[in-house]
C-alpha cells in the first residue's frame, strides 16, 4: 500500500476494486497462463467501469456517473 502513514483511507477505492476483482472473477476460475490471467483482468476491468451497477453511486456505472459530473459545471470559488 502506498497510503499516507496513518491513513487507511487513502486506498479505499482501490481496496475496494481489488476485493471485488478477486471475489467475483479471479477466485472463481482457474488460468491456463499468465496472458489468460491479463486478459481477465482487462476484461474485468471494462465491466466494473462499463457494466457493473455500483450501489454508493446511485446503482449506475463508474463511467455514466464520470461523465454526469463532467457536464457539471466546476465551483472554483468554493463556495456553494
């Protein structure tokens, strides 16, 4: 991990994505090689940020939830 000493939650996300990796692809099949390994992985990849319903995100994809805020327009004053 390369967090910040003392902060756990600098790697939340990525935490996150890995535990989500692992438990609904990876530990589930068996790899013949090292490239059928990066092929799954890539192919997951696409469907988290594509496929994959998110729930803290409104039950939408990583990607549609990116390019909502996207559209928005930036608050550079800070104030709301």
């Amino acid at each position: 991990s390369m967090s910040r000493r003392g902060n756990c939650w600098d790697n939340a996300v990525m935490e996150r994505f890995f535990r989500n990796l692992k438990t609904e692809r990876l530990n589930t099949l068996s790899f013949i090689n090292h490239e059928a390994v990066i092929a799954e992985v890539e192919s997951y990849i696409y469907f988290y940020n594509y496929k994959r319903l998110n729930s803290a995100i409104g039950y939408t994809t990583p990607n549609k939830k990116y390019n909502e805020l996207k559209k928005q327009p930036k608050n550079v004053s800070g104030k709301t």
